[in-house]
C-alpha cells in the first residue's frame, strides 16, 4: 500500500507540475495526504472515499446511531460511531476522533461542516488539513453583507440593494422604496430558501419582514436581514472555479441549476442554455475575481442571478465548498473534482489551465443532473422516509452515472436529507442529454417511499423546459402542466405490488 502510495502521489506531482502552466510563484508542495477522515454522511462519502481510496489514500469514516447500515459507514474497516442523530455537526469530537485515527487530513463533503470557519480553523490548529478553502475565505464568504462588499470592491456586480448594520425596520422600509419594489428580504446568514420573504408593495413590507425574520431567528440564531431588487424572472447560474496555492485560478464551466423547489435544486446542468458566449466569458471571468478577491484555495462555487429580461447578472454568494451538482462539472470536463481538491490540498498545482479546460468543455457537449429525492410532489414537495424494500437503478455507463447511498433493504432516515440518489447523464447535445435522462429515468424501481422520479419524467417533457426557456419560478410557472393528475403507469402498480410482497415477508421473517 506505501509503495503504491508514494508512486500515485509522485505521479500526481508530475500532472501537476506538467499541466498547470501559468505565471505565477512556485511554492513548496505541502506533505503527502495518506489518512484522511471523512465528515460527512451518504453519498458524497461514498464518492469522496472512492477518489481517496484509488489514489491510496486510507479513510475513516464517521456515522451516527441512525446510520448504523449505511453504506457509507460500511464502505470503510475504519468506521466510527457518533451516536446522537446530530453528532455530524459535533466539530471538536470530529477533530478528536481524526487525532485518535491517525488521520492527516479531514474532508467535510457539503453540508454540515464544510461552511463553517470555526471548525476548519480549529482543524488547521490541529495539524490537521483541512480539505477545503482557507477560515478566512470561509468567514468572509458566509456573511451575505461582507461578501457583497469584497465583491463590489473586486468589480463583480452585485444587485442592487441595502446591506448595512442599521436594522430598524422603519429605516429597512425607506431603502425598499428607494430601491424600488418588488424586493426580496433575506437574512444575512441564511441559506436553503430559509429567512427570505419576495415583498411586492409598500403595504405588506413590515409583515414579510417579521415573517422573515422570525424564520431567520429560529434557523440561523440570527435575524439580520439584507433588502435588494427581486428579479421577477430570473436564472441560477453558478461558476465552478477552483484554485491552488500558487496563485492560480480557474473556472471549470457554468452551471444552470434554475429547476428548482421549495428554493433547492433538482435539476441541473452544464452548460447553461442559450448563454451568449460573451456573456458566458464574463461570467467565467467575474466567478475567478470572485475567488481571487477572498484569497480562495480549492473548490468553490460562485452563485449569480441571471436576468432573464435584459442579460445581466449578479453577484449571490459563493459557496466555499463542493456543490452537490459537482458530477455535471465533471462529465463535461472529464476530470475529478475530488482528485483535484486532494492535489490543492497537498499544495500542488492544477492539473489543467484555463485553456485545457474550455477545449475539454467544447468537445463535451452537454451533462444533466436529476437528483432523486424520498418526498412527495403533490404535496409541496414534503419529504418522506422510511425502509427502501426495493430499489433498481439506471446501469452506469460512460454516460450515465449513478451517485448513491442506499441500496435495497437500506433505511431513508426522517433525520437527514431525503436524497437517494443523483442521476448524470451526457450526450453530444442537450437535446441528446434529454432524451437519455428520460431513458434511464424510465429504468428506476423503487418500493417504498414516495419518490420525484414521475416529477422528474413531465419535467424532461414539458416543451419549455426542452426548449431551455428556465427560470427559478418554472415549477410555479408551469403548475397546472405538471401536477396534472396522470393515471399510474403500470410499472408503478407492478414496484407497489412488489413493495407490499417484500413488507409482507420481511414481516413474516
């Protein structure tokens, strides 16, 4: 395993030291990751043990009591339990456990951890690397307000709007009306739709702000609110950028994560439909300011908003870790984002240049990804749970990509995201790329919980969305074509059929 080891990680020096041809100051390579511990859960331990694993890289992984059975604590003979549901958040027992290990390095996947500044300064205090980008960048990055500033300062543009200290909501009310409605409300430390409230006129503002901010109050421990424009149609568009520690930059492509529910993402893909190729240099250009500006090192992704009535976009916020969606950015790449964060992590350089990367992304052609949720369309969306007593999925291909955390027989907890899996599919063209999501949409069995897949199936045909006519409100937009009751396809009577069959023996067992 150390012969191996030291081969892959000089092989990977070598990559490096070839491809990443820019100007800039050579810095020592930092020490070679052997032992990494993995702080998170599902799915993206799974892939971020699979990328550390085929370069020799030992991982610990961590579950809690709820996750006893999962793969992801099965996945490795290094395995340890937390134990409370809420364990992963339990930063100082992490380091310690990593410590304990022997562990090197620590990698936070998305969620939980991966945004929090205290803990990846606490795990740099440790000795430990953190795989991610400096607190600092962290820190500054997760104020709304502050983050906003950095990038006026850098020329990236911002929406309009007011971002200051004084909250009387009387003073709030005032920058509305100089702003101009309608206005969205959002709370400084927010995320995940939680803490924002759309105002449309002068009567409501003061209900929508407590609103708002009681919401805030009760999700982040803090009710700061910033007031901007609300764009009435608009895109998210985000950058995938990524940057060493020899003061290189680059942006891996654009993302269009516009399909969404509830303000998260289901549906997204690369690259965005009907950018103006200028319009697309520029945003590539302004994501790399962006990244600059905070002194970024590994993977990030730059959020903005895209205008769909007059082309311009701006600035969101920048999220300082590996997105969900990152397997989009690697099918129309062809590389490894994970490999890539363990290279910045030992210091190297990236593998690729800007240059390197836009042929790739030209000779790609197009990625989507579905993300396949335990929750119930016809019900807002409203999450669900419970034991997987069958599952079937797609068969991976060059093509066609499955990332997952369950398998049948696997439980969907009440207490974590309901995700099971990402579909990721590639053709030559978006239209290609469609028709092959709808194909291998059609190859999912799943008995038990009530699922997207048959949301996800009148999305892929709505004539808009083939079209690349997207925007964040299509779901609302499209209500009445989408909910429209459809009788069951057989197939699914044939998976409830099965579902009852299997209760009914595992009961009998």
């Amino acid at each position: 395993m150390r012969a191996f080891r030291k081969s892959t990680h000089l092989s990977r020096q070598l990559l490096a030291a070839k491809s990443a041809r820019c100007n800039s100051t050579v810095a020592p390579a930092t020490k070679s990751l052997t032992s990494v511990l993995i702080a998170n859960r599902g799915e993206i331990a799974l892939r971020v043990g699979r990328t550390a694993s085929e370069y020799g890289i030992r991982t610990t992984t961590l579950f809690t009591d709820p996750d006893a059975r999962s793969q992801h604590a099965l996945s490795s003979p290094y395995a340890v339990n937390l134990g409370d549901p809420s364990a992963y958040l339990d930063g100082d027992r992490i380091i310690q456990i990593a410590k304990e290990q022997g562990c090197q390095g620590i990698h936070p996947g998305y969620g939980f951890l991966s945004e929090n500044p205290t803990f990846a300064r606490k795990c740099t205090d440790a000795g430990l690397t953190f795989i991610g980008p400096p607190w600092q960048a962290i820190e500054s990055m997760g104020s709304k307000s502050e983050s906003k500033d950095i990038m006026t300062k850098a020329g990236v543009p911002c929406i309009p709007g007011y971002h200051g200290s004084n909250q009387d909501p009387q003073y709030l009310k005032e920058q509305a009306a100089s702003i101009g409605y309608p206005v969205l409300l959002k709370a400084v430390k927010g995320g995940g739709g939680k803490g924002m409230r759309i105002v449309n006129t002068e009567a409501e503002f003061f209900d929508q702000l407590e609103s708002a901010k009681s919401e805030a109050r009760n999700s982040f421990g803090d009710e700061i609110m910033l007031v901007e424009k609300y764009i009435t149609t608009p895109r998210h568009i985000e950058v995938q950028v990524f940057a060493d520690k020899h003061g290189n930059c680059v942006a891996l492509g654009e993302r269009d994560c516009s399909i969404q529910r509830r303000h998260q993402k289901i549906l997204e893909e690369s690259p965005a439909p009907h950018l103006d190729e200028a319009i697309r240099q520029d945003i590539w250009e302004k994501a790399r300011q962006a990244a600059l500006a905070v002194g970024y090192e590994g993977a990030g992704t730059v959020e903005f908003i895209f205008d769909n009535d007059t082309g311009e976009f701006f600035f969101m916020e920048m999220n300082t870790r590996l997105q969900v969606e990152h397997p989009v950015t690697e099918m129309v790449t062809g590389e490894d984002l994970v490999r890539w964060q363990l290279i910045v992590a030992e210091g190297g350089k990236l593998p690729l240049t800007q240059q390197e990367i836009e042929q790739r992304i030209k000779e790609r052609g197009h990625a989507i990804e579905a993300r396949i949720y335990a929750e119930n369309p016809d019900m807002n969306f409203i999450p669900d749970s419970g034991l997987l007593l069958h599952l079937k999925t797609p068969t991976p291909t060059p093509t066609v990509r499955i990332d997952s955390g369950f398998i049948a027989g696997d439980e969907v907890s009440s207490h974590y995201d309901p995700m099971i899996s990402k579909l990721i599919v590639q053709g030559p063209t978006r239209e290609a790329a469609i028709l092959k999501l709808q194909a291998a949409l059609e190859d999912y069995e799943v008995a038990g919980p009530i699922t997207n897949i048959e949301f996800i199936k009148r999305m892929c045909v709505s004539p808009d969305f083939i079209a690349g006519d997207v925007e964040t409100g299509y779901i609302q937009k499209h209500h009445a074509e989408l909910f429209t009751p459809v009788p069951p396809a057989p197939e699914v009577y044939a998976q409830a059929a099965l579902g009852l069959a299997l209760q009914e023996i595992s009961a009998s067992k």
